[in-house]
C-alpha cells in the first residue's frame, strides 16, 4: 500500500511538472507571436500613415480631405490558406488604404499600397523607406496631377529619412512621432555656388541634407540625423533612400 502511494506521487509530480512546463512554452510562444504581431500592426500603421502623407503633400485637392491624424482601425485581410502573399485594409475618417507585399527577404521587400476617398485613388509602393507614386486619379482634381520630378524638395527628403528610420530601427521609433514641428532651413554659407546646405531641428532632432547643384539625374542628397546619442546618415538618389551608416551611444 506504502509503494502504491508513492507511486502515485511521483506519477503526479511529473504531471504536474509536465503540465506546468507545457503551460510557461505556451505562454512564452503566446507571447513571442503577441509581440511579432504587434511590431507586423505598427508596421502597417506606418506604411498607411505613409500613405497618406505622401498623398497631402503632393495633391492638393486631396490635402484639404485629409486631418492632422488619423485613427486606423481594420487589420490582416489575406485569404485564408493563401501562403507567401500579405494583405491588409485599414478604414479611418472616409480614407481606405490596402497593402499588399509579398513574403521575401527585408532587404528586397516591396509594399504596394492603395488609398481611396471619395472619387480619389492614390497607388503606390514603399520600399527601404521610400514612398513612391505609381498613379493617382481625383475626380475632385481641378487639373490633371502633374508628373512628379526626380528633384525632390529638401522638406520632402528630410522627411522620408525620418520615416526610414523609425521604420527600420526600433530604439529610434519612441523619438518620432508622426508630426514633428520642424524649424531651420537653407544653411548654405553666403557667397558659396555650387553646393547646398539645409539644417532642420524638431523634437530634439536635428536633420542635416548637402547637395551639390548638378544635373537632376546625377543629384545626391547626403542626410545626417542626430538625437540623443543617434546618429544616422543615408543618402536619396532619384527614387532611393540608402542608409550609409546607424550609430548609437
């Protein structure tokens, strides 16, 4: 009877050990796709905010549609059992934006987005940073949009640099918001011909874009961005934003 009790005890301590043990791996693998989803959700957020950033600040007949912020609500769309190809749609203040990409390496991802509102589209991508216009129709539009040049105002830079690096590096994402209020602008010594210089600052950053004055398809906006204790610099060429080096202290 002694060595059926204690039989039974041992049996219940590795129960009891087991069932605890798969209880913390699942907790833990809980978490770990928690957190994988919530970094996938800002991710999107991001890109919408994009999006529509990029809309107001090269149409003006859709800027006026569009407030200060705007609260997304939506999430994942893909088909169920569709592997290798993502889907996400996010609805706020009569904007939709739809996000599509493909399930490849970070350094080759490509996300293709749509915004719509109220007679207007607006297709584009989002790649290492950089958004891009591929089409855009209104019937709101006074005149037909314009084609949009390779020289990119220094605002225009200075802002897709900050957006590739709240993007691409999680310790700086806390110290940008999504509307800094930014002061500064042309720094270029007087009597200097040839080469630019434009100095931003806002939310404790201060942004530094060069240039030399060259023909448009050999323009290179080198970009510096410093904040307590980072330093990021990349360069713009065309329609490429390339980071060129990330430092932290």
């Amino acid at each position: 009877m002694r060595k059926t009790g204690v039989i039974l005890l041992a049996i219940g301590l590795i129960v009891g050990i087991v069932v605890g043990y798969g209880s913390a791996f699942y907790q833990a693998e809980v978490g770990k796709t928690s957190e994988a989803s919530t970094g996938t959700e800002k991710m999107m957020l991001y890109l919408c905010d994009s999006a529509i950033f990029y809309v107001k600040e090269h149409h003006a007949d859709a800027a006026e549609n569009i407030p200060a912020h705007i609260s997304w609500s939506g999430g994942r769309t893909t088909p169920e059992g569709l592997v290798g190809h993502e889907t996400y749609v996010y609805e706020g203040d009569g904007w939709k934006t739809t996000i599509e990409y493909n399930v490849v390496a970070p350094e080759n991802m490509v996300y293709e987005l749509t915004a719509e509102y109220e007679g207007i589209t607006w297709k584009g991508t989002v790649s290492h940073g950089l958004t891009s216009e591929i089409n855009y129709d209104s019937t709101q539009a006074a005149e037909p949009p314009k084609s949009i040049t390779i020289i990119l105002e220094p605002e225009k830079v200075r802002d897709e640099a900050m957006l590739y690096i709240k993007s691409r590096h999680p310790d700086a994402d806390p110290l940008i918001p999504y509307n800094i209020s930014w002061s500064g602008g042309r720094a270029t010594p007087e009597g200097l011909v040839g080469h630019e210089t434009h100095v931003y600052t806002g939310n404790e950053w201060t942004v530094t874009i060069e240039w030399n004055v060259v023909a448009p398809q050999y323009m290179t906006y080198k970009i510096t961005a410093e904040c307590s204790g980072i330093n990021w610099t990349g360069t713009v060429h065309g329609c490429t934003l390339t980071e060129t080096s990330y430092q932290t202290s």
